[in-house]
C-alpha cells in the first residue's frame, strides 16, 4: 500500500485523526462542514478497507501512510 493512493485533504484528515480529533474538530481546524469530515472520514476506511478509526490509525502507522 502505498501513501500515493490518498489525496493531500485525505492525508490531511487521516493525521488529525492519527493526532486523537474528533470530526467536529477536525471540521472546526480545517473550516470545514462536519459533515464533510465525517465523509472524508468514511472514505478513508472504506479506500484502507478498515471498519474504524483505530485500524484506521493503525494502519496510517503500519504502512506509514503519513509523514513525520
């Protein structure tokens, strides 16, 4: 699996979600709808093939998905 497969706003989400924020959060960081969070968040684990946001991270973590 390879970090090209997200987009620069899904790497984005995908460290605010690593960091611990919630959607609200990351909405309010990003000045974005929470809605959109929450469906950039569902694409995320659908596009890593993950049922929630702990795979999610562990995932981002195993594959170093995410830049230091």
């Amino acid at each position: 699996m390879e970090s090209a497969i997200l987009s620069l706003k899904e790497k984005e989400v995908l460290t605010l979600i690593c960091a611990g924020y919630s959607s609200r959060e990351i909405a309010m960081e990003l000045n974005k709808s929470f809605h959109t969070v929450s469906a950039q968040r569902k694409k995320l684990l659908k596009k890593l093939d993950v049922s929630n946001s702990a795979e999610l991270v562990k995932k981002a973590v195993d594959h170093r998905l995410l830049k230091k």
